[in-house]
C-alpha cells in the first residue's frame, strides 16, 4: 500500500499563511504527478494544485498568485505554500498522486485539516 504522508495543516488567522507538505516514496515521487486537492464537507474535492516531476505546473484560479506548489528532490516531497488565506480556503486538504503513463493509479493521503479563521 502506497503512502502519502502529508503534514503541515492546522489554524491560521485570515491573512496568513501554511505549507503544506506531501512525502511520498521514491518510485512514486520520480514518475507520479503529484499535488493537492481539497474539499470542503461532502462537496466534491476541487484541485488546488499540481506539478509534474519535470515541474510543469497546474493552479486553479483561486490558488493562483496566492499558492505556490514545488518540488523537493532532497525529501522526496512536494509542498505546497498557501499565502493571504481567507476564511474560504477552510477544508480538508489531500495529497494526490497520478501515474501518467498507462494504466493509470491515483493514490491518496489522508488529508489534513486547514482552517482559517476571520
């Protein structure tokens, strides 16, 4: 069973800011898409954002100029910095990875709870 071991969650006041950081292992870090999804009660999860292990880069328009997601080659991890929260950005946040080559896997962390208060 693959694990993705996130971190980083927790209270943050309107304004401030929380990175978030997905470990995964060697063989899914090198070949997977990975990233982060969030989900607000039982809506269904929405992308925040996504990297590709040659860095290429996809961002939902709310994350865009506020959320920068990267790449860490020395723990094998992907973080996600999260700047000027709102109140609206209050979920539970899940690691994703994506194989991209035939036949397609998706794995999943366990998420971790963001909450930014007024």
């Amino acid at each position: 069973q693959v694990q993705l071991v996130e971190s980083g969650g927790g209270l943050v006041q309107s304004g401030g800011s929380l990175r978030l950081s997905c470990a995964a292992p060697p063989d899914i870090y090198a070949r997977y898409k990975m990233g982060w999804y969030r989900q607000v009660g039982e809506n269904e999860r929405e992308l925040v954002a996504m990297i590709t292990w040659i860095g290429t880069m996809e961002y939902a328009t709310f994350a865009e100029g506020r959320f920068t997601i990267s790449r860490d080659d020395v723990h094998q991890a992907v973080h996600l910095q999260m700047d000027s929260l709102n109140v609206e950005d209050t979920a539970v946040y899940y690691c994703k990875a994506e194989k991209q080559t035939w036949p397609q896997v998706t794995y999943w962390g366990q998420g971790t709870q963001v909450t930014v208060s007024s």
